[in-house]
C-alpha cells in the first residue's frame, strides 16, 4: 500500500492479522464469528476508500478519457 494511504496500510495489516488469526484456528465460536464481521467492515472501508479515490481522478480526467475509463469499467 501506498505511504499517501495510511489508512488502507493499516485496513490491510489488520486484515492479513485476521486472516492469519482465523487460518492458524487460534481463535473459534464467537470471537472467530466477531473477527469475520471486523473483516468485513474493513473490506467495506477499503472498498468505499479506492471508490472515492477513483471517482475523484475520474472526475480529474479530460472528458474524453474519462468516457474510456467508464467504457472499461
């Protein structure tokens, strides 16, 4: 990840931490329940987070470009 997103540096050093968690079964029941859901609000995060970056260099993008970008898309 990038130095200019800490955030999504920490989102996915935290997720790679469950994601080991729940793979070495370190954790079960409840708290593996609870760990499942806090990657999953961590995957929304990361997902809203490069959204918004992409719909700001979109909207950055001479209009040519950004009507290829959305024909990619």
């Amino acid at each position: 990840m990038s130095s200019e997103r800490p955030e999504l540096s920490a989102y996915v050093s935290e997720l790679e931490r469950a994601a080991e968690s729940l793979r070495s079964g370190a954790v079960e029941g409840e708290e593996a329940a609870a760990l499942v859901e806090r990657c999953a609000e961590l995957a929304g995060r990361i997902t809203a987070s490069l959204e918004a970056e992409a719909r700001g260099v979109s909207a950055e993008l001479p209009l040519d470009e950004s009507a290829e970008q959305e024909r990619l898309l």
